[in-house]
C-alpha cells in the first residue's frame, strides 16, 4: 500500500528517553519514505535533554505547530484594495485569547471558535460598543490560527 494523501508528519522524541523510542521512531519515518513520502514532509528531531515529559513538550510545541502549519495562512499586510475592509485576527496563532478588528463601527461580528472535532467553543457577539475591549478567551489547551472564511466584503490580510 503506498501514500494515500499529502500530509507532514513531526517527529519528536527526546534524547533521554529510552533508545528503542528513537529507533522506534526512525522506522516509522522510514516505512513512509518507503512508500512515497518525501524528506520535506517529515521533520525529525531528537532534543539531547529531551525527556518523556510536559516541560519537554511544552517547549517543542511552538517549533512543531509552525513547521507543520507553515504556509497555511497567507497574509500580504496590505490592503486589497482601498474600498474593502479587512478583517484581523491577532494574535495569530494565539493560545490564551484572541481580538478581531478592521470591521465597520456599526457592524457587529458574530465569531464562533470551533475546536478539532467540530465542536462549538466559543460562540461571540462583538458589538461596536464592546469592541475596542473585546479579548476573546481560548478554550484551554486549544492553540487557534485563523485561517478565515472570507465573506462577501471582506478579505484576508
């Protein structure tokens, strides 16, 4: 059976874990590069004071997620044009809470943060009178990057 679908895969293990989780490891990265997977679609890393713990994961978290969602948001900074409005979500990624701006002050905003399996996190109204304060708190542990819907009227920036 060969590769079925384009994805990338993180590999992270750390080098004061037993060897067999290393090697373990690297035969897997193998088994995919045998059956169609390219280099560039696999990162493996082996920290040497890597451990079998939270603080390890913790710190590797943010090099993990950006390798495999690099790419995924395209962004220009500038303005499409000078008659559209823009929409922004910052900070992004973000994982503790998030702010919308770049809307009409007479438009309120319905956000809806929905989690991995689709489920409702968050459901917000922002309203012009609420808007310059408004910080939309993330669930715990979810990690949030926008990759937005563009709506007639808006677009990303």
């Amino acid at each position: 059976m060969g590769k079925r679908n384009n994805l990338k895969v993180y590999f992270l293990a750390g080098g004061q874990e037993p060897t067999y989780v290393v090697q373990d490891m690297q035969e897997v990265a193998d088994a995919m590069l045998d059956v169609g997977f390219e280099e560039d679609e696999l990162s493996f890393n082996v920290p040497v004071d890597g451990q079998h713990s939270e603080w390890f994961w913790r710190r590797e978290f943010p090099d993990a997620y950006k390798w495999l969602f690099a790419g995924s948001v395209t962004a220009t900074g500038e303005p499409a044009s000078d008659t559209e409005p823009a929409l922004e979500i910052y900070p992004n990624p973000a994982t503790e809470w998030i702010r919308v701006a770049g809307f009409e002050d007479a438009e309120n905003l319905y956000v809806q943060i929905l989690g991995a399996d689709g489920s409702l996190q968050r459901d917000v109204q922002i309203t012009p009178v609420n808007r310059s304060r408004q910080a939309i708190c993330l669930p715990d542990f979810m990690l949030f990057e926008c990759v937005p819907t563009i709506l007639p009227g808006l677009r990303q920036r």
